[in-house]
C-alpha cells in the first residue's frame, strides 16, 4: 500500500535512530561557580559532535523495536490454510425460506453461516482478484458486480437478508454466466458472425442447502461450478404445514378446514395442531402423529360459521410443536361471506348449457342469466360489459365486438384479439392429454370423450394448454390485463344459417362436462365459497380486483406498513410487496373502508424439506458438494499496531524518569 518510495523511507527509520545515538558532546573548558555546574549538568544530554562509542541504551532498543513492529504491521502479516486458485470468483448465496432453519451446532441460520463463509473466501483473495456476489430466492439480485475492493464486496454480503421465498437458481445462473459466456452477434450482410466480449473464466461458488428447482437446458461453459452445501446433514427435526385450504361443502357437511402436515424427519413425530378463527382458539388436535418423511392431510370442522356472515373473517392454523424451521408452522386463510357469481351466457338455446346451469349445485353458486348472441347489440349488455357487471360470460359460438371486463369463456369461437388464432377445424380429434394440475381442470377426465371435429389453437403469451390433441392445442386460457380467456376450440352444438343443429361432441353425456363448468364458474366467475390460500405465496405479484370501481386503495401488510396504489387500465391492481406471510388488508381510499383480505402463505413442500442436497444438478452437469472448510485468513497487524502503542508508552515513561531522578 505504501508504494516503493513509502518502503525506502520507512526503511531508513532504524538506521537514523542509530546514528543519533553515534552523536557525541563536544565539551570547552570552563570555570564557572558550582551552582551554575548543575544546571549545565542537564545540557549534557543535548549532541554537538558527530560520533562517540555507542553505549548500552534501552530506549535505543525500545525505539528500534517499535520502528521495527511498525515496518512489520504495515506489510500486513496473516495466516491462511491455502490460497484460492482464479483470479475471478462469483458466490451464489441461497436466501430463500429454508435458508432460515436454525439446524446448525451453534443455533445460527443457515444464511448466517453461508454469509461467514463467503466472507472467509474474501479474505484470501489477493489484491489483483476480482470478485461479485449474488444472492437469490425465486429471483436474482446482483449484490455487487466484479471488484477488486474487498470491504465492498463484504459490505454488500452483510447486506443481504433473508426472505420468505421459494427458492429458483436459474436466473442466478444466467447473472453469473454473463461474462463467462458472453452472447454472440451476428451481420447477415457482412456474413460475420463475431462474439460480443471475450470470455472470462470464474469460478462459481454456490452456497445453498440445494432445495431449487431443477435447472434444465442450461451449459456451465467457462464457470467452473464448487458448490458448498450449508446446513446440518443429519436430517432435521421439521414438521410443517405444505397446503392449506377452506372449503363450503354446500351439499353435505358444510364449513370444514383441509390441511396437509409433512414430517421431512426420518423419525415418527405427533404434533398439537390448533386452529383459531379471529384470533380466538376454535378447535384443537392433540398428538396428531405423522409417519417418518410422510404427509398426512388434516380437517377441522367450522360449523355454522358462515350463518350471518358480513365481512370476511381471518382463520390460522398453527402447529405448536417448535422445531429448527417455524415459517411453515403457521397458515393464513379467509372465511368470505357467502355470495353468488354473475354469469351470463349467450347461446342459440343450447339445451346442455341450460340443463348444466339448472343443477342445485351450481345454482347456489352462480346467478345465471341466458340470452341470445342478438344480446350484444344492447346497450344493456354494453352498459354492463364496460362497468364490468358481470364475474363472467359465456359465448358460444359468437363474440363480441369489444372484449368485456370481466373473465370469459368461448366455446365454438375466438376472442377478439389478434392474439388468439385457430386453424381450420381437423377430423377427427382425439384427446391425448389434459393439464389436470390447473383449477379449471381438476378432475376432470376426457379419456373416453368424442370430439368429431376441432381447431388447434395459438394464444397471448402466458397462455396455459389444459387439453391436447394428436395434431396441437384444443383448449387454453389466457391472460388479458386483470382477466382470463378461457378458449375450446370445438363446438358442442353446430348450427347452420338455416337452424338445423348437429352434434360435434358428447362430452355433455359423460360427468366431466358438469364438473368442467362447476370449475369454470368457481375458477373464472369467483362464485365459489372457497378459499384455496395455496396460491399466494411471499414474493408473487397479486392481482386485486375490488367490489367497486375505485381511484385508488392502500395495502397493509401483517405488521402494518401500508402502500397507495393505483388503479390500471382494467381497473384492477397489482400489489408486489407481499413479501412475508400472514393476512394483508385492501382498503378502499375514496370510502375509507376495507374493501377486502388476503392472505400469504409459503406452503413449499421443497422448502419444508430440510434435507442438506448433497449434490446439485444443473443442466447435464452433477456438481458435487463439498463440505471442506474455508481457508480463513487471520490478520496480526492490528495486534502489531497495539504493540507499538505499548511500546511507545514504555519508551516515554523511561525517558521522564531519566530526566527527572
């Protein structure tokens, strides 16, 4: 640090000291009275010759020592197991929700510990080496881009924090692959095909306990992976809560609470499992026993909460038992006051809609109104449309001019919107699959369905496939704004110009096309009174769609920090700070009033797995952890600097009593 010239003066300290003590006093004969000898006795310490003996002197030591410790302090010693191979490194540090577990020996989290352990790696960097950090969850976060500057880049890893989030290390991926593996361009004119930037080799280090999703299609090219699991390999002691739902059997039982409890221990546990409505203990489950790395579902039965329900009511579910991980001892869910969805669908009289739509079931879920496509053409349906009325509309076999604000369903047609396209109808069409994990699909099965003729169909981006034939799409929904288009590329019922129908399907004759509408109307319409908290989860954008027409609402968060938002151009808004789990309230900000709730749960069965992975895939490539320690490098400077502060006192207090006896 102190540069060549720095070196060369600091190198010449000791030998002035030395030659300072070579000085000698040239004495002149003098006879002066005896009193005044005395007080020339003192000057004798004062040099006015350039050499005598050198004599035994202890401040001639004390004072070489100290100039000699600082020499020593200022070349920075330390100690170091080894020295970190590159000159250019990248740390990927976990900070999703498993990242919190206190399984470690010493009860720190496992961020804690990843956190130390980068700091090790810092630390044995040499002064030429370049160095950036990233942390992520289910997304990435550049920390610090590539420095040389050590108390920066520690700086920024303090800074990180741990959240609440699932965990996603692709887009990690991609920040460090940057300039590893820098992109291509190329001049269709000139023929040159060239690379945008040279590539720099890094080494990656990944600190995570391994709970990501799986990393498919991706090339590790000039990174040189080292992952370092953190956390306990015993397997820790974690039961908690992966699914958490509310549900109105209007049919049988009534109000009942599902829930699903996962023990990721290799050893049987029982659990006390207690649910409150309104904060006020409800109902209990003493020693529920859970079977080593099982899940087990759970119900509570709410009774006749919903009888005079006015506004919504906040349930949570809580395992009391404490282990190593507690986020997901804890789900949040909402009892909403019973209401009816408002559908419309417009139809030439198809007489399956109809019979669906009289069932008892969807009845006490929807308010149903059927019109012919002439409806359109009213400014009723117009009025209604645009103030966004209804919770969904049906067409089958027309559509609009302008798109509705509200979810749709077309049967037979196409939205309008250039986005969506359908090809010429193909015969036959065979079903060869079905995305069940979606809402709109749950159990519903078409194995046996006859489908004479049908269009494949593109959609907007984002659109979800929920049913394939042999030849491509047959059915899809699709996002537009703040609402879902759900698009079936096949009539039920074709009719002519001249009135004449013909069947193309008979799928009305099998049990899946009523459960397909009961889920069109819960999943689109919102006429279901139930609440599944699965799907908000910390870190996801929400969608919130208020009573009212309204110019702006304000979010509170469970610890009541609030946020003003506006409205888009759908009139709905969109809320990104749920970032932790609990109840968030929307208040209307014209009315003062809470307009509705919401609530935010983790539920990640990968995240409630506190098993340390033990190996990373990533693409075609196995990384396998390594468990070693980090070479951790001790500086003594400091040491040396109080040293010579002690030092420097010594020499002092000797001096004055030299002068003083």
């Amino acid at each position: 640090m102190l540069g060549p010239i720095g070196w060369i003066i600091l190198g010449l300290v000791p030998p002035l000291i030395l030659m300072l003590y070579f000085l000698k006093l040239r004495r002149t004969p003098l006879e002066v009275p005896s009193t005044y000898l005395w007080t020339k006795t003192i000057e004798d310490l004062h040099v006015n010759s350039i050499w005598q003996r050198l004599r035994n002197s202890l401040l001639l030591l004390l004072q070489l020592l100290l100039a000699l410790l600082l020499i020593l302090a200022c070349l920075g010693p330390g100690c170091q197991g080894q020295k970190l191979s590159g000159d250019r490194f990248i740390h990927l540090i976990d900070q999703s929700a498993s990242m919190s577990a206190t399984d470690l020996p010493n009860g720190q989290t496992r961020l804690e510990f990843a956190k130390q352990e980068v700091a090790k790696l810092i630390d044995s960097m040499d002064s030429e080496d370049t160095a950036m950090i990233i942390s992520f969850s289910d997304r990435a976060n550049v920390k610090q881009s590539y420095t040389r500057n050590r108390s920066l880049l520690k700086r920024k890893l303090a800074e990180i924090k741990q959240t609440q989030r699932g965990s996603d290390i692709s887009e990690a991926l991609l920040a460090a692959s940057g300039l590893a593996n820098p992109g291509r361009t190329s001049d269709r004119e000139s023929e040159r095909d060239v690379q945008v930037a040279d590539a720099l080799a890094a080494r990656l280090f990944i600190f995570s306990d391994g709970a990501v999703k799986e990393v498919a299609n991706f090339s590790l090219g000039n990174l040189v992976p080292e992952y370092r699991p953190v956390g306990a390999f015993d397997i820790p002691n974690n039961v908690g809560i992966t699914a958490f739902a509310i549900s109105d059997d209007l049919d049988t039982v009534g109000l009942q609470a599902f829930a699903q409890i996962q023990n990721s221990d290799d050893e049987n546990h029982s659990v006390d499992v207690e649910l409150y409505v309104n904060d006020e203990l409800h109902d209990l489950q003493d020693d529920f026993e859970i079977e080593a790395g099982d899940t087990r579902g759970i119900s509570f039965d709410l009774g006749g909460l919903l009888d005079g329900l006015e506004s919504s009511v906040p349930v949570r579910l809580e395992i009391k038992d404490s282990d190593v991980y507690s986020l997901d001892n804890v789900a949040y869910g909402i009892i909403e006051p019973p209401s009816q969805s408002r559908v419309l669908i417009l139809t030439r009289n198809n007489p399956y809609l109809q019979f669906v739509f009289e069932t008892d079931r969807l009845k006490k879920l929807a308010e149903v109104e059927f019109k012919e496509p002439d409806f359109l053409k009213t400014k009723e349906y117009q009025d209604n449309a645009i103030l966004g009325i209804y919770d969904c509309v049906i067409f089958d076999q027309c559509a609009p001019e302008k798109m509705p604000e509200c979810n749709t369903v077309f049967i037979g047609s196409l939205p309008t919107s250039e986005e969506w396209q359908a090809s010429e109808k193909q015969f036959p069409t065979l079903v060869v699959d079905t995305d069940n994990s979606h809402p709109l699909m749950y159990n519903i099965q078409m194995g046996n369905v006859l489908i004479i003729e049908s269009s494949q169909l593109t959609g907007p981006k984002g659109m979800v496939a929920l049913m394939e034939s042999t030849s491509g799409t047959i059915m899809g929904v699709g996002p537009r704004g703040g609402f879902e288009d759900l698009v079936i590329g096949f009539p039920i019922i074709e009719y002519s110009d001249q009135g004449d129908e013909t069947h193309n399907s008979d799928w009305p004759n099998h049990l899946s096309f009523p459960l397909f509408m009961q889920n069109v109307v819960i999943g689109l319409g919102g006429g279901s009174r139930f609440d599944s908290t699965q799907g908000t989860q910390p870190g996801k954008l929400v969608n919130i769609k208020t009573r009212m027409p309204t110019s702006s609402v304000e979010v509170r968060d469970p610890v009541g920090d609030t946020i003003e938002l506006r409205p888009r151009a759908d009139r709905s808004f969109v809320y990104g700070n749920a970032e932790s789990t609990g109840i968030y309230s929307v208040i209307d900000k014209e009315s003062e009033l809470q307009d509705q709730v919401f609530p935010v749960n983790l539920m990640d069965s990968r995240e409630s797995n506190l098993a340390v992975r033990e190996n990373l895939e990533i693409g075609y490539d196995e990384i396998i952890g390594s468990v070693e320690s980090i070479p951790e490098t001790k500086q003594y400077w400091p040491w040396l600097v109080l040293i010579c502060l002690f030092v420097l006192i010594m020499e002092w207090f000797i001096y004055n009593r030299r002068v003083f006896i």
